[in-house]
C-alpha cells in the first residue's frame, strides 16, 4: 500500500509505502485506541450524567444503561434475598441449640446466675420483659446494615453458648473424675462368702466384727482397683497378709487384703479396673480369697453400699442408652 504526501511547502511529493503487517498493526493499534477512549467516555462521562442527572446526557443514557441497572439490581436483590434466608437458618438452628443447652446446664447442675453471668451487661438496670424468640424472617428485602446487625448478634450468642458448653464440660468432667474415684467398682468377678458386719470368728468361734467383704476366688484371681486413686505404702500384715491400699481422697481408703502377688507398688497411680494383685491366702486366712475394705476418714464403711451404687450407676446408664437409641430409631422413620 503506498501513500502519497503533497503539499506547498514541499519540492516535490512524498510516498509511505506499507507492507501487509505493518497495516495490520497499524489497525490493531488504533482499534485498541478507540476502545481506551470509548470506555473512558462511558463511565466517566454517560454514567456521571446518569447518576448526577445532568440535562441532556442523563436522559440519552439512562435508556442505554436502564437494562444494566436493573439488572445489577435484580442480582444484588437477590443475593441479599438468599443471605436473609441463611441467616434465618442460622438463627433457627441456633435457638434450637440454647434450647438443648439449657436442658442440658440444668442437667449437670449449672445454676441459673452462673449462666447469666456469661450474658453481657450494659451496667445499667433492665426491667424484664416477656420471653419473645424465633427465625429471623423479614417481610421485606433486608438492607446490608440489618444483615450485619443480625449477624452481629447471632455471632455474639454463639459466643455465649460456646461459654456455657465449656462450663458443662468442666462440669461433666468434673462429675466424672469424683465417680471414677468412689470405690464403686467390683474388685474382683467373684460371689460374696462372707458380708460387713457381726459374725463367728473362723478361727475362735467368738462372735467379731467383720470389716469388709469376702470375695470367695482360687488363687491368682486378678483384683482390680474399685476406683482410681493413689496406692500407699506396700506391708505385710499380721492379719491382713500382702496388704494393698489405695486412697482415693477426701479421706475414702480401699483395702484388698490377703493377696498372693501384688502388682502395683506405692505411689503409683491407679484407675478403675486395673489390676494390682492377685488372690491368695496370706495373713490370718482360712483359704485363697479376697478381703476388700472401704473406710471413710478412718472408720469402716459397708462395701456392698458402695458396689450397689455402682451397679445401679451402671444399669441407669444403660437404660438411656436404650432410650436414646430408640428415639434416634424413631427420628429415622419416615412420617406415614
């Protein structure tokens, strides 16, 4: 392509020649130009006019940019429509969580003021007002500064629950730790020979208190510990043969008493159900059994108390267990 360039000034013409690529760029360029200035006409110039409203611009603009508007609108609305809808959710589902909190806080003993504590206070007297509640579900589109309050808020008695169930677990662990050290575990899988209390001496025939309960078992039986706690010093006694003892607190004492081996040594700490002897016939015995004590500050308690207690434990526990196994039973089955 060539060009030709006269003018008056000028001896003689000039001639640009142009090669296939070099109008090709050329195009490109000036396309790329055009679409720079176009643009930078369309939002700072027709949508100003739009917005501000100026005389002759707003009027020719607004019908090219009314179909972008409302559209824009029609997005935003309904985004902000779908926000509204989870956040009723999140409220619903979070009531439904208070709710089982608050049974669950009466359950372990959380006491009412201990929950108010965790709500915040202004510092200023309130008068009560009658309970009011339920899903966020407004009756119009929502604006973003009533989203965000309610948000705010939601986020704020999350906070408050995830307080109170903290203070439940504390509790629960709590409650857990003082059952786990009450002697209330059978020491051994063995029938009662003998109970607590007045009886004729195998060995005299005279009428004599006895201390504990005897636990009728051959030889190498395992004895578990009827609850965690501390074994004490380890001693042969007299009467009581290899002697095991654990304190497990606030002035509770285990004895097991007649061992053949003994499994543990002082100053170990113990749980439930782990063994620490085996059975045997030391001491002032008549045969391979076991003699298990509970003493409380130092005076002789009845055993069978404290396994009854146990075994009732154990059988509530299992019957909820029942219970909430059939109602998630009943959850699962479809409505007919």
């Amino acid at each position: 392509m060539q060009i030709l360039v006269t003018h008056s000034s000028l001896a003689r013409s000039r001639v640009l020649h142009f090669n296939r690529l070099q109008m090709a760029a050329a195009l490109a360029v000036l396309m790329i130009v055009l679409s720079l200035l176009s643009g930078t006409v369309y939002h700072f110039v027709f949508l100003k006019a739009a917005r501000e409203g100026w005389p002759v611009v707003s009027h020719l603009v607004k019908f090219i940019v009314r179909d972008e508007f409302a559209q824009r609108d029609r997005y935003l609305r309904e985004n902000v429509d779908a926000m509204a809808q989870k956040v009723g959710e999140m409220q619903a589902k979070l009531i439904k969580l208070e709710a089982q909190g608050d049974r669950v806080s009466s359950l372990v003993g959380v006491k009412p003021e201990e929950i108010k504590s965790l709500l915040p206070s202004s510092g200023k007297p309130s008068t009560l007002k009658a309970g009011q509640g339920g899903p966020f579900v407004p009756a119009n589109t929502p604006s973003f500064e009533q989203l965000n309050s309610v948000i705010e808020g939601l986020d704020q008695r999350s906070d408050q629950r995830s307080d109170l169930f903290t203070m439940i677990e504390s509790r629960l662990f709590e409650k857990r730790m003082q059952s786990l050290m009450i002697p209330s575990g059978r020491p051994i899988d063995a029938p009662v020979g003998s109970g607590f209390g007045f009886r004729a001496d195998p060995f005299t025939g005279r009428a004599a208190l006895h201390t504990g309960l005897d636990f009728a078992a051959e030889s190498g039986t395992r004895i578990n510990a009827a609850a965690g706690g501390v074994v004490l010093p380890l001693e042969v006694h007299p009467s009581y043969g290899n002697l095991v003892e654990i304190d497990h607190g606030h002035g509770l004492l285990t004895r097991y008493a007649h061992t053949s081996k003994v499994l543990v040594k002082a100053g170990d700490i113990v749980k439930r159900g782990q063994a620490i002897a085996e059975v045997g016939t030391t001491g002032r015995s008549t045969g391979p059994h076991l003699h298990f004590e509970v003493m409380v500050d130092g005076v002789h308690q009845d055993p069978a108390k404290f396994l009854a207690a146990g075994e009732a434990e154990s059988q509530a526990s299992l019957q909820e267990a029942a219970l909430a196994s059939g109602t998630a039973r009943k959850g699962k089955r479809s409505p007919r």
